[in-house]
C-alpha cells in the first residue's frame, strides 16, 4: 500500500530541526528501499524548510502511522501537524526514475484537496506529464474514497505548477517549494 506523508514544520522550530538532520536521514534509511519520493518543502526565500514529503509503500495503514509518528522530528516537535493519506502512484515509478533528473528546473509539491467527486484520475496530458515527478490520488483509509490529490511536479513557477490540477474542482490547492531528498 502507498501512502502520502506531509509534515508540516513548526513555526520556530528550524534550529530543533537542524540537530536532529542525522537522526532525520538515518531514520529514512531505514526505509529506503520502500520509499518513492522524499524531501523538503520550503518557504518563499527559497532557502527555510517547512515540511517534509515522504511517499511510502507500507504494509498497511499501522506501518504507515508507526513510518510518519516515530520520526524523530515529529517525536521532537519540529512539526505541527501531519497529513497521511493512502495514495496510489499513478506514474508507477520512484522520483529518482524521473527523466527530468534531480535538479534541472524548479520543483514543487502541490496538494489538491477537494470536497466533490473524485477529479484528476487520469494522468494530465503528455506534454504536463512529463513534467510530474510524483502523481497520484489521496484516499481514505481504507482506500475507497478520494479527498484529494498529490504530486510532485518540475514547472517553471508556483502557478504553473498549480496548473497540474483542475482547479474549479478542489476546495482548496497548495504549492510548496519542493526539493529531492536525502542525504547531501
């Protein structure tokens, strides 16, 4: 099963969350060969994180919970909250079988999260698609109902990376700075 982790930061809590970088990554190690994408999020300057991606294919939603509430920024405090969904990967593949490499271009995470009927279960066409780097519906727990979507996508700037979804049919889309993860 795959799931959609997002931790957001705490407002504050940077100087916490540098301490623990080690604990972070050898953390994630742990699961590297179950992880399909990963990183930090950050805030307008380019340069301060406020969150962390993780997407994650666990045995079921306990190891999923165990994956996001043992990470020692979130045993810390360094996040605020987290969301966790069910996710599919509707790419089939890691972030680090993108074609588009790990650093050409601007990155961003964008979460659609909509009340309505299911939307944007079809990959977006071609020439968008080349462009994700991460794609795929957020469901519920058990897996049967949409919320909302997540990806991971390479776009010129924050608009056009909002661009990915439909977006009359989300209540509410978010776009974050995003970076690939892992160790430096």
């Amino acid at each position: 099963m795959e799931f959609f982790c997002y931790h957001r930061d705490r407002t504050g809590s940077l100087p916490l969350r540098r301490e623990l970088g080690e604990a972070h990554w050898a953390y994630m190690d742990q699961y590297e060969a179950e992880l399909i994408a990963r990183g930090p999020t950050f805030a307008a300057d380019g340069e301060t994180p406020t969150g962390s991606v993780h997407i994650v294919d666990l045995p079921d939603s306990a190891a999923a919970r165990a994956f996001a509430f043992d990470e020692p920024n979130y045993q810390a405090g360094v996040y605020r909250d987290v969301l966790l969904r069910r996710w599919r990967n509707m790419l089939g593949r890691t972030m680090w079988e993108f074609p588009g490499g790990r650093t050409d271009g601007n990155r961003y995470l964008v979460i659609g999260l909509g009340p309505g009927p299911a939307t944007d279960l079809e990959l977006p066409p071609a020439a968008a698609r080349d462009e994700l780097i991460a794609y795929g519906p957020l469901l519920s727990d058990d897996g049967a109902v949409w919320v909302g979507t997540a990806a991971l996508v390479r776009a010129s700037d924050g608009e056009a990376a909002r661009g990915v979804l439909s977006q009359e049919r989300y209540a509410d889309i978010e776009v974050h700075a995003w970076e690939f993860g892992g160790r430096r």
